[in-house]
C-alpha cells in the first residue's frame, strides 16, 4: 500500500511538473513571436480547462528596446477628423510613440517623447504643429493613457497617469488652410520604432523603449500584433492594464445629474449604451439663460444628435437602428459650427456610421452656465425641454460616460438608476 501510494504521488509530481513546463515554454514562445502566440492560445485551448483558457487570452502588450520597428497598413482614409488614444510604459525619456506618414506625401501624424514629456504632431499639407502636453513627465515606468485628437486644424491632448484622475487636456491649431490628412497607398503607421524609413524632419525621436499595451486610430484598436512589417528584436512585456468599466441601468423612471464647466466653442462626448427601447434621452444639455442646447437621443432606435447656438438647430440621424440589446459607442466632437458624430458596435469599431454637418447661421457657441446640469438618461418632470427634443426618459444600460475629457460615476447624483445592466447576456467561457 505504502509503495504504490509513493508510485502514485511520484506519477502525479511528474506529471504535473511537465505541463507545467509545457505551459511556460508555450507563454515564452508566445512572447517573442505573433504566430507562435496563436499556435500556442489555440493548442493549449484544447488541452487545458475553461479557467486556464480565461487567463491565457488575456491581451499580451508590445515590447521594444530601441531596436525594434513594426509597421502597420492604415484601416483609415484621407480625413478631417483623427484621434488616437495609446497606453504605454517606459522609463526612457525620448521615444517615438507613433508615426503615420506616407514617403510620397507631406502629410503625417505623430505622438513623441522628449524629456519624458508627449508631444503631439502633424501636418495637412499647410505647415506642421506641435502641441506638447506641459508639466507631465511619464518616464515613470508606470502605464499612462494618451489621447490626442486633430479636427480640421484644431488639435487636443491629454496625458495622465492610469489609476489618477485625468487631467485637462491641451490645445493648438496648425497653420494654414490645409485641413484634411491625405491617406494614401504608401501610408504606413509605425506604434514604437521608425527606423528612419519615412519621417518629416520635424520629427525628432526615431526608437522606442518602453511596453505599449493597447492602441487605437479613429477608434478602430490597431492589433499590435498584427504588423504588416517587422524589423529587430520585437518582443512582448507584461499585459496592458484593463480599466474596470461599470454600468449603470436607468428603469425609465429617473434621470443622473452631472456638472462639467464646458467651453462654448467646442463640445467632446464619448459614451456607450446598451438598450432594446425604441425611444430614449440618452443625454441633454441646456442653458437656462438661452435656447442653446444640445441633445443626444434613441428616436424608432435611430440615433439622434440635436444642437442649437443661438441662430437654428441641427439635427443628425443614423440610418440604422441601435435598439438592439448590444453594447454600442457614440462619439462626438463638435468644433464651433462643425459637427462629427460616429456611432460604432462596442467590439467591432469597422462597424461605424459616421455623420458629419455644419448648424446654421453664424452663430458658432454653445452659451451656458458653469452650474448649468448636464442630464444623462432622462429628465426631471419639472425640467423644460426644447420642442425638438422627443424622449424624456431612457429604459437602458449606460457605461464609459466621458464629457470633455472627464469620467463619472452616473450614480453619485442619481434617481432611478443603479449600479450594474440587467440587459446583460452572462455568457460562458466554454
């Protein structure tokens, strides 16, 4: 009985110590090269139970140290809108973040580190800008998000520290008239590395130290991994940090109530939603002192963006309905009389419908008080509402609720609303 309890124990000891081997020499291949991380994820998929599935399909981030370049095909076009967010993790004080340009055209877009401070460049053909993002060095190896943004010749940035409340973003025009970023055959994008292959010379830094975890153009993720082109020692780092997203459900009843001092000329909202209602105020803005206004609705499951400045409103409608049950994005940047509205599936950015328009009139500010409320999912039966507003109400889930660049909690100032979505689908890992 004792020898073959010691059998038994010896068989299993040895056992366990070979997949365990297995596993490790599977996650170090997965590491160093793209194919081999799919080969791996789908062996071990088949070999090992639900719960090791879940661990190994975590996202794996990019490493690079100075000798790596990865290139990339653009899934964008010429355009007079982009926005790029990226985290990334370095201790290097000068790196080349990303680059987009093309060896037959002046025009490029790139994000780059010098003393440890981001800088955001680009040029539509009329002269290049610069905006670099003051008094934040993030050559902490700690993650930090970025986001820039360019509208026509106006361009933003913001910069902090992931797990620190965001900071106010900065801004910049370019010189000139030139407003749209031609993308052309020979347009590559570069996250980390050039390598001097394609660069304007107004672009200083070439190499990149550092781990990049995730990235995204025009709200579509660029799949790190997924490189067109390869050069140097390219390895993978530790995984990107994943912020915790929350949901809120609204019952149809109620309403949340945020304040946000917002600039006159220019208006950012990012958000998600998930609803099976036809009808619903997914958000509304108003000044108490004029009829500016500006609302965000479901109207028959369309989405409706609805402003007023001061000399006529403008309405923009999606021509598919939303009302599905999934989660979906809507983006929004409003430049003084000029408006872009895309409307995407959570998980699947290239499933976008894009609205862009002017408002009448000459009239180019959204005039409000700093104190004036901003109402997510409804309205107060005692509030007002501007006559070309349809829905009062909102029976739904929303998330990731982002006004000019801030987050926040929908429950703090709340009626109706509770933490969580109970339009949810809990699906299996298996």
């Amino acid at each position: 009985s004792l020898s073959l309890s010691l059998s038994l124990s010896l068989s299993l000891s040895l056992s366990l110590s070979l997949s365990s081997l297995s596993l490790s020499l599977s996650l170090s291949l997965a590491l160093s090269h793209t194919h081999s991380l799919t080969h791996s994820l789908t062996h071990t998929h088949s070999a090992f139970n639900c719960n090791t599935v879940y661990v190994l399909l975590s996202p794996v981030a990019v490493l690079a140290d100075k000798n790596c370049v990865r290139a990339y095909t653009p899934e964008v076009s010429s355009s007079n809108f982009n926005t790029l967010t990226m985290t990334v993790k370095t201790s290097e004080p000068d790196n080349l973040l990303f680059y987009m340009g093309s060896s037959s055209s002046v025009d490029f877009m790139a994000v780059e580190m010098q003393h440890g401070k981001v800088a955001y460049l680009w040029d539509a053909g009329s002269g290049h800008a610069k905006l670099e993002y003051p008094d934040v060095q993030i050559n902490n190896n700690k993650w930090h998000h970025i986001n820039a943004t360019r509208f026509g010749r106006h361009g933003t940035l913001s910069v902090h520290q992931l797990e620190s409340e965001p900071l106010p973003a900065v801004k910049t025009t370019s010189p000139g008239s030139a407003t749209i970023l031609e993308v052309n055959k020979s347009t590559l994008i570069f996250v980390g590395g050039l390598g001097g292959q394609i660069k304007s010379s107004v672009v200083k830094m070439t190499q990149f130290k550092g781990c990049m975890g995730e990235a995204s153009l025009n709200e579509k993720n660029i799949g790190l991994w997924n490189y067109a082109e390869r050069e140097g020692q390219c390895r993978g780092c530790f995984m990107s940090p994943q912020t915790e997203e929350t949901s809120f459900h609204f019952d149809g009843s109620g309403y949340s109530v945020v304040v946000k001092p917002l600039r006159s000329t220019s208006t950012s909202i990012v958000m998600l939603f998930k609803t099976l209602s036809p009808n619903g105020l997914l958000l509304y803005l108003a000044s108490n002192g004029t009829r500016d206004f500006l609302s965000i609705e479901l109207v028959e499951g369309q989405v409706r963006l609805t402003f007023e400045l001061g000399s006529g409103p403008l309405t923009l409608t999606s021509n598919k309905a939303y009302n599905t049950g999934s989660w979906y994005k809507i983006t929004l940047q409003r430049n003084k009389r000029k408006v872009y509205m895309a409307v995407m599936a959570a998980d699947n950015s290239s499933e976008k419908e894009i609205m862009e328009a002017e408002s009448p009139g000459t009239a180019s500010d959204l005039n409000r008080s700093d104190l004036d409320p901003i109402y997510i999912g409804g309205l107060p039966m005692s509030r007002p509402i501007r006559r070309q507003v349809v829905a009062r109400s909102y029976v739904g889930c929303i998330k990731n609720m982002e006004i000019a660049r801030s987050n926040f909690d929908l429950l703090r100032d709340s009626y109706g609303v509770k933490k969580g979505c109970v339009l949810e689908v809990r699906k299996a890992v298996c």
